[in-house]
C-alpha cells in the first residue's frame, strides 16, 4: 500500500522510529533503527502487514532489504518479527549467500530461527533471490560488463549465472568474457 515514505525523524526508539510526513507520523517498525538520527529527512521504504488484529508499518533503508523481508515472510512459519530479526543482524547479500548455498547452521543464528525454520527458509527461497540482484557477485562493474555482453549474444540469465560462477571475475572484462564464453560453449 505505501512504497516508501519521505519524512524528517521526530523520534527514534530501540523498535521504531516515528517520521513526520506533512503533519502525520508514521510509527514504523525498523531492524535498525539507530541508523536513523533526530530531524534528519529520509527515504524510508515499507511494507504494511495486516492482519485482523494488527496493522504494522514496517520500514527499511533501501528497496533490497524490503524485498528479502518481503520473501522471508511468505516462508511458512517465518512472521514478521522473525524475518525484521534475520535483516537487522546481517547484511542482506550475506542472508541470500547463506540460503543459495544451504548454510542452514548460519541461518540458526538468528534469534527465533531454529534448524527447522533455516531448512523451510532455503527449501522456499533457494533460487529465488539471486533473480532479483542480490547475489554481490552481479553488482559489480566487470560482473556487469560480463552480463551485458553474454545478453547480447543471446544466452539467458541462468546460463550467465552458472558461469559467472564459475569464473575468475577478477580479471579484465575481455578474460572474464572469454573465459565465460568458454564455459557456455562446453
């Protein structure tokens, strides 16, 4: 329902911080709300969970810490509260490196996920986050290189994927391409 919201930061408590947006104060419930700082303007981005008894504002300082919250609860048995712990403790391409590569035992370390919970959380997410952008090794600039000119030459995102990870990416982006051209065409 809210994309973002664009206010200054009236208070900032150990749960939430509170942004004045034209008259109205939103309480959004924040991982890391310290990060925030008294009459600052910011962007804050959010996600409106609703249930019968209950409407929660939750609030992240970017779009990809949304979105990995957003996919962590629509795990079953992961609720809000769960998911804001696991975005708050780590940094988000880790939480996604954790679950592509099954590190169940990294999973459990945050608190209120058990292994059971770590197992469900990579058997629903395994594969589905990478998609999205978050994988460190497609952000940077010869990773990107790489990719766009694998695109052009017509191969999809899934064989690009398994090359560049199989791949020294930290080369020039010819060797990176060469060598990812020689991966495909085995």
């Amino acid at each position: 329902m809210y994309g973002y919201i664009k206010g200054i930061v009236k208070k900032v408590s150990p749960e939430h911080i509170i942004i004045d947006n034209q008259g109205i104060g939103y309480l959004i419930l924040s991982p890391t709300p310290y990060q925030y700082h008294l009459d600052d303007e910011v962007v804050v981005y959010t996600y409106l969970h609703v249930r019968e008894d209950i409407f929660a504002l939750y609030g992240f300082k970017d779009e990809e810490t949304l979105k990995l919250f957003q996919k962590l609860i629509s795990v079953s048995g992961i609720g809000p509260k769960s998911a804001l712990s696991i975005v708050a403790f780590d940094d988000s391409n880790r939480i996604v490196e954790a679950i592509e590569t099954s590190d169940a035992k990294y999973l459990t370390k945050f608190p209120g996920i058990g292994m059971k919970s770590a197992q469900q959380i990579i058997l629903d997410l395994k594969g589905k986050l990478v998609d999205e952008g978050t994988d460190l090794r497609l952000l940077d600039d010869n990773s990107k290189d790489v990719i766009a000119a694998l695109e052009a030459l017509g191969y999809n995102k899934n064989d690009i994927k398994k090359a560049l990870k199989n791949i020294n990416i930290d080369q020039s982006v010819e060797s990176a391409l060469k060598e990812a051209l020689a991966y495909l065409l085995r």
